[in-house]
C-alpha cells in the first residue's frame, strides 16, 4: 500500500484524518492480503459467520491494515512476524449488551483478576466516551465472549493470519469508528509539526 513510511507521513499531511481513514482503512485490500481481494472477502466473512456480524461491518485497522502502526506510541512500526491483526467491528448490538454486562457487574469489578480491571477502568474512563470496546482483556466475561473467542482462534489458523493473534474492537457505529482512528491521525500529524519546530542543534557534542 506505502512504499515506505516516507509515503505514509506524505499521504497523512495531504489528507485530513477523516479523509485518510476512508481512504487507507475503509476501502481498500488490506496489507496483509497482499492485493488479495478475494481472500480478503472470504478471510472476513468467515470471522463474521462466527461472531454474527456482516462481513461488511469488519475492518482491519492498524499495521496489518496499511503496512505500519498508527497507535501513536509505536512510531509507525512496520508489520512483521510478530504483529498481532486489528480489527474494528462495527455492532450496535455487540456494543450495547457489552456495556451493559459491565455495568451488570459492576459490584464484582473488585473480585476481577487485575489485568480486566485495569481495562475496565480504561473503558470507563476513555472508551466508552468514544464508543468503543477493546475486548481482548475483557471478553472471557462478555455474554458472547466464548463464541467471539473460538472465532478468533480459528482465524489464526488461516492465511494470512496463520499463528497470529486477532484481537476484535467493537464500535457502536461507523462513525465511532472514523472518529477513533482519524483522532490517532491528528495526533501523529501534529508529530509532524513538533520535529519540525524541534531545533536542530541543541549544542550537545556526541
């Protein structure tokens, strides 16, 4: 999709995050297919038969999608052996009953391990606002958490995501999505102009 990362900060700062995010993250193959539509339409509605969506409400987000990382903390880390594959589901049903199971245990929260308490808080304080779900910490105690999970274990043993780890993120809708993902844009653009602003010589001798 991007020759190199070179190609990547050029099309972020010539299109808006909203742009960019139809444009690299809703229409095309995704980088991991290799140009593969087919398979691409195949690999999704599998996933989506097991974990009753359409197959038109999967994206894949992230390396796995356009070659390089857009979390804003990973500096554009490339896709490589060990990348896990993104992907963002867009469920207005899958979202609602999943808040609400969080809020149905919300007095059992102290009796969690750790590691789902912490991303409970993270849903509370951040995610929930922007309407999303992350479900790898969570989903062993989602009402659909056993089905989604198989699902996603079978997907690991198929090309190209074989021995990879795919980890779902539900959106109440598309917009929820594009706003989400266009946010991280903003962020890495303003990067950008940071360096740029950033003086050159600081007078430190190596």
């Amino acid at each position: 999709m991007f020759a190199d990362v070179a190609a990547l900060h050029q099309a972020m700062l010539e299109k808006n995050p909203t742009e960019f995010v139809s444009h690299f993250l809703f229409e095309p193959t995704p980088f991991v297919f290799a140009n593969n539509f087919e398979q691409w339409i195949s690999w999704k509605s599998e996933l989506a038969a097991g974990i009753d969506v359409d197959p038109r409400d999967i994206v894949l987000t992230g390396s796995a999608a356009i070659g390089f990382s857009l979390n804003p903390y990973k500096r554009f880390k490339a896709y490589d052996a060990k990348s896990d594959i993104d992907c963002g589901v867009v469920s207005p049903h899958h979202f609602d009953v999943a808040w609400r199971q969080l809020r149905k245990m919300r007095p059992q929260w102290l009796s969690l391990p750790r590691a789902s308490r912490e991303a409970i808080n993270i849903h509370r304080e951040n995610y929930i606002f922007a309407g999303t779900i992350a479900t790898e910490r969570i989903l062993p105690i989602l009402p659909f958490g056993r089905r989604w999970k198989a699902a996603l274990e079978k997907m690991s043993t198929r090309d190209p995501t074989l021995n990879r780890d795919v980890k779902l993120r539900i959106y109440k809708d598309y917009d929820a999505l594009r706003q989400y993902h266009a946010h991280n844009i903003s962020k890495l653009r303003n990067t950008f102009f940071l360096e740029e602003d950033a003086p050159t010589d600081l007078g430190i001798e190596n």
